[in-house]
C-alpha cells in the first residue's frame, strides 16, 4: 500500500506533491515553439465561433467549481468577456439565458458528477456550445461534451481533490489564453510573459514543499479550534473558498471563507479573542484593501495568518501574528500557488485530529447522484 501511495502516508499528501508533474503535462503540447501562442489543435469550437462568443458560463460542483471561480477571472482579464459561475445543482433549474454566443465550460476531475452532467445536457439543449475540462478522458462529460480540455493530473484517489484542482486552474490559464489569443485581446509579448511565468510554476511549488514545518505547526495549532475564517479579495477570494472547503472536509473544522471587504456587513460580528483568520494577501491592486480588513479583524482580537508575497511579509507582520510567504507569480497565475499551503493546512490539520485524510466521512470520490 506504501507503494501505491509512492512512499508517502497517504494519497493526498502524494497528490500534492504531484502537483509539479501535473502542471508541467497539462501544458504539454499546448504551447508553440517560439513560447508566445498556445495552441489547441482538436477544438470543434471553430476562430470564428471564438470571436463570436457574447457570454462564458462555467459550471461545476464543489473544488472543480472553486476552479471555475479563477477561471472567471482568468477569462474576463484576459478576453474581457463576461463570465459567470454557477454551481451545477443550481444551474439548471435556474433556467440559464443560454444563446448559440454562449460557451458554458464544465469541469469535473471525474467527468461522473451527475449534477455536472445534468448541467452540461441543459447548457447542450439549450443549444450552447459546452467544453469540459475533466481529468478523464473517457469519462461521461468528456463523451457528451463537444469539445474537451484534458488536465493530465493523472489519478486522484483522495477524496479531497488536489492535483485535479491546481491542473484546472493551468487549464483555464491556457485556454484563457488561446481564446485572448484568436479574439486579440492580448499581445503577444504578453502571452510570452504569462507563458513563461507558467513555466515556473512547477518548480516554485516544489519549492514550498521542500519547505512544511511551518504550515505543519500552524495545522497543529489550528486544529485545537473549532470555527476559522478564511479572508480575501479577488483570486484570493476565490482560493480562499477552496481552502475552508479542504479544510471542513478532512479536518471537520468549521470554517467560512469571506470576501475580505464583506466580513463588516455582518459577520464581523463573530470575530472575537482568538479565532484564527487566515488572510489571503497576493493581489496587490488590493492590498492596501485587505491589509484594512485585516486590521479590523485584528482589532477584535483574532489571531492572524497571513499568506502573501516575501517582499511584503516585513509590512504585513505589523499588522499580523504570523506570515507565510508564496513565491512571486503574476498576480492571474497567483492561484496556482497560493492554493498549496492551504492544502497542506487541511491535511496536517486532519492528521493532527487523527481523520482518516484519503476517505473524510459522509463523503465519496466521485458523487453519481443528484
Ligand atoms: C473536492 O475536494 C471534493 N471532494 C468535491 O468537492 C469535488 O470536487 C466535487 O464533488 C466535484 O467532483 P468532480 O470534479 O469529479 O466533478
């Protein structure tokens, strides 16, 4: 069983660590020689069909969803295209404005969520073009789909998904790209630039897991309490969302992730001596922002972890407890980073408690009803 799991304790530790592979094999073959132009060479979704896109949905359930939400972001930086994300459960008896302009992107590591499939019949009968981005090839959105974006994550067999997640997001990146690419909304200097910052991104997330005894030690105390927040603004909203999920589903702590800037129209109210709030902090357009919020939450005496960039750790540390410092990336591509020590906050968090981590309870792999 060791050997399954390549050596480590558990899948999921494994998983993570498999991460850099994943990164570099999604974007194999999608990049051109000259590194400035992704390209996609099987796509049915024709230039023409491209430049004529008026709206982008994307739709999935639970991590694969979180995805969607850099996803969005990703697409409308990049092609300024207005993108929406809805949870599958939702989204097909919210009957969606879907026109023949309108491209809805799936994504399912598993291709089986039967509420993703359910969602991907309505957006095809409704007569959208649908692509997935799934981590299997045969599976039954792959099949009904008509265009597929594979993320070569190869197997995920923890239940709490991570190498799937973190490939999606190389996914979007790329084809973000190709469709900024076709529409003109990006140059190609800049393409270059993004391309080669993606190309780092393998060995910086090595990096930071050459590098666990701080986040251990931050799971260890975190673990002895019972409600957490996650905070931040933009991607970082997005990433923090994905870590309150890992962390409720292997670790059982209760945990909301917030948009820093909305904690005050409500549940600042919860804030009292003690309770730990992770703060996103990557995004510098917002950075004064947050570094605001977090203050307020200081202020009524939580205990403040930050993640952010090396250079800003000095300042920050004023303003919290603790920091942990993320290699530098551009901030689109931030998420692909950021997401790693949330990661393995969960899974230490849930060894700490002693939680079976590959298999949390009530949950199943891959879920096949609606
Ligand atoms: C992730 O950690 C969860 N186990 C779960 O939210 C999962 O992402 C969701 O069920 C969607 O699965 P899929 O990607 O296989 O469609």
């Amino acid at each position: 069983v060791t050997a399954e799991k390549g050596g480590f304790d558990h899948f999921m530790l494994k998983e993570i660590h498999e991460q850099p592979k994943a990164y570099r094999d999604t974007m194999l073959g999608r990049v051109d020689e000259s590194g400035r132009r992704v390209v996609f060479q099987d796509l049915k979704l024709t230039e023409e069909q491209i430049k004529n896109i008026r709206n982008v949905q994307i739709v999935a359930c639970g991590t694969a969803y979180h995805a969607g939400l850099v996803g969005r972001s990703v697409i409308e930086q990049l092609v300024r295209i207005p993108a929406e994300n809805d949870v599958a459960s939702e989204y097909r008896y919210r009957d969606p404005i879907v026109t023949p302009e309108t491209l809805v992107i799936v994504v399912s590591q598993s291709g089986e969520t039967a509420d993703t499939l359910a969602a991907l019949r309505e957006a095809k009968s409704k007569g959208a073009h649908v692509l997935a981005i799934t981590n299997v090839v045969g599976s039954s959105i792959a099949r009904e789909a008509d265009d597929v974006v594979g993320t070569l994550a190869g197997p995920e067999i923890a239940v709490a998904s991570t190498k799937a997640y973190s490939s999606q997001l190389i996914a979007f990146y790329l084809f973000g790209l190709y469709l900024a690419q076709v529409r003109g909304t990006i140059t190609e200097d800049a393409a270059a630039e993004i391309i080669a910052a993606m190309d780092a991104l393998p060995e910086q997330v090595e990096s930071m897991l050459a590098n666990t005894e701080a986040i251990k030690g931050y799971a260890e105390q975190i673990s002895k309490h019972q409600h957490l927040f996650f905070i931040g603004r933009g991607q970082d909203y997005a990433v923090a969302q994905e870590g309150s999920l890992k962390l409720k589903e292997i670790s059982y702590i209760h945990s909301e992730a917030y948009a820093a800037g909305e904690l005050k129209h409500g549940t600042l109210a919860l804030i009292e001596e003690g309770i730990p709030v992770i703060a996103l902090a990557t995004q510098e357009d917002v950075l004064e922002k947050t570094v605001s919020n977090i203050k307020e939450v200081k202020a009524r005496g939580a205990d403040v972890m930050v993640i952010t960039y090396e250079e800003h750790v000095v300042n920050l540390l004023k303003s919290v407890d603790q920091a942990f410092a993320i290699p530098k990336t551009l901030p689109v591509l931030t998420a692909a980073l950021s997401v790693v020590p949330l990661q393995l906050l969960a899974y230490y968090a849930s060894l700490a408690l002693g939680h079976d981590v590959d298999k949390p309870r009530n949950l199943a792999k891959s879920v096949t009803v609606e």
